[in-house]
C-alpha cells in the first residue's frame, strides 16, 4: 500500500493545482496538474485522474481505519493490565 502521508501531499497538490487553473491558467500550474495527475495514477493504479482520486481516498481510508484499530486494540491492552 502506497504511503499514506505520500497520498495525502498528492492530493493537496493536485487540489491546489485546480484552484489556481481556475483562477488563472498558468503554463505552470498546467504542468503541475499534469504531474501530479500522472503521479496519483502511477501511485494508485488507475487509468483516470477520477479513479485515482477514487483510489487514493480508499488508501486513506484503509490507513485511517488500522489506525483505529490499532488504537481500540491498545486501549483494551490498556484495561486488562489495569485490573
């Protein structure tokens, strides 16, 4: 699985990127869209900036949802060395 923090600096990237098109398309901020939307496709597999997209989320998702686990798994640790 891709690193978590990794995905998380492409898709602010990628978010600012669109921003600053929309406000005013640079040659420049065309270039970085182009790449990080290359980047989020390689990382993730996909075919299409709206499948990364997709896919990055679930990647943050999955991460998100380990770490909870990991937490509740301590917190139960936690309870059982106290009694």
């Amino acid at each position: 699985m891709p690193d978590p923090r990794r995905v998380r600096v492409l898709l602010a990237r990628y978010a600012s990127a669109r921003i600053a098109l929309a406000e005013k398309s640079t040659l420049a901020w065309q270039q970085e869209l182009d790449d990080v939307t290359y980047t989020l496709c390689v990382l993730t597999g996909a075919r299409s900036i709206a499948d990364a997209i997709a896919a990055a989320d679930g990647i943050l998702e999955r991460h998100a949802q380990g770490q909870r686990e990991m937490s509740s798994e301590t917190a139960g640790e936690d309870t059982a060395l106290a009694a």
